[in-house]
C-alpha cells in the first residue's frame, strides 16, 4: 500500500462553503438563543417560588443546549481541517469523551434544579 493513501483533501471550494455555512448556522443558533433566553427569562408560573424554579430549568436547559450545540459545531470545524483519517478518529475520540462527561454533569445539574423546584414547591403547599 503506498504512502499517504489515509490522506484526503477537501477542495478548497468546499471548505469555503462549509465554513461559511457553519459561521450562519453558528448566527442562526445565537440567534435562536438570544430569543430562547428572553422567553425563558418571562417565564410564568403561579407563584414567585414557581417562577423562579421555572426560569431557573429553562436557563439550565438552554445553556446545556447551547454548550452541547457549539461543540458540535467546533467539532464539525475540526473535521472540515483534518489532514488524514488518523486525525478525523483523534477528533472523534476526543469529542465523544467530551460529550459523554458534559451529559453527565448536565444531566447531575439538571437533576438537583428540579429536585429543588420540587422540594421548593411542596414547602408551598
């Protein structure tokens, strides 16, 4: 086998247009974000307690959609400049790893806010 044949090329064409559709997803994204938060933030309930643990889920919930939503799309931009397929498996590895430990102190994170609006809402009651 010669020399070189685990090594790929994207034209550079291809990788400008795939950047610049990342830089508008990456827009339309913080966009989307922005108008999520502000929601989130006017959140109602019944009362002030409600409220707050409402808005503090939702908060909890958007930032944990906006961390998991950038680093996939970095992670897409470090594949777009892999060299070889060594890289692109590297890449991979490192992203899945990441993933799997930001959902489990997420899901840890979210666990504990809704304990607390439950154990806030019953001292309502």
């Amino acid at each position: 086998m010669a020399e070189g044949n685990d090594r790929f090329e994207i034209p550079k064409e291809m990788r400008s247009m795939a950047e610049a559709s990342f830089d508008q997803a990456r827009k339309a994204f913080e966009s989307f974000i922005g108008s999520a938060q502000q929601t989130a933030s006017s959140f109602g309930g019944t009362g002030e307690a409600a409220r707050a643990s409402a808005r503090d889920i939702s908060t909890k919930a958007i930032s944990f959609a906006e961390k998991n939503v950038q680093a996939s799309l970095a992670y897409a931009q470090q594949l777009i400049h892999a060299k070889d397929l060594t890289e692109v498996m590297r890449l991979h590895t490192e992203y899945v790893q990441a993933q799997m430990r930001a959902l489990a102190e997420q899901a840890s994170e979210m666990g504990q806010a809704v304990t607390k609006a439950a154990l806030d809402s019953t001292k309502l009651k």
